[in-house]
C-alpha cells in the first residue's frame, strides 16, 4: 500500500463502524473489502457494495466501484456490504 502520503500523518477512517488508520492519500475499492472482511477473499458467489460518507468536497458520499479509488478523508465512514448467491 505504498502511495502518496497525505502529509503530516495518517488519517482515521471508518469502515463498518471500526474505526482504521489510514496513511496514503487515497483508498482502493479493494482496500477497502479488506479492511472490511480481513482475510475473507470474495468467491465468484460473492458480490460487495462500497458506499461512502463525509468524504471531500464535491464527493462527499457516493459508491465506489471495483478497480476505482477514492482520496482519504479524516472521519470518512464507509460501509460495505458482501452478498451472496445461493
């Protein structure tokens, strides 16, 4: 995870309620369903839905997709959802 730092310190983000410290300036779909379900990789039944809160201006809340990323916010919350297929 070694990306651009946002300054001083890392940030503190929430993720399913848990609060994580967060260094980089930006934040990857896929860091972030880790961050949520750590150590529980998808299966191809296996679909999850990122949505984010109190992020920067302009893109305050809204979804983030796989393959995209988003720039870290102190206090940015993210919940993320798995669904499986039966």
């Amino acid at each position: 995870m070694s990306q651009e730092s946002h300054g001083p310190g890392p940030v503190t983000i929430i993720v399913n309620t848990r609060p994580h410290h967060w260094d980089s300036k930006e934040i990857s779909f896929e860091q972030v369903v880790e961050l949520a379900y750590p150590g529980q990789p998808g299966t191809g039944e296996d679909t999850f839905t990122v949505r984010y809160s109190r992020g920067h201006d302009g893109h305050g809340s809204g979804s983030l997709t796989a393959g995209h990323s988003v720039r870290a916010k102190e206090g940015m919350v993210f919940d993320v959802y798995r669904t499986s297929r039966s």
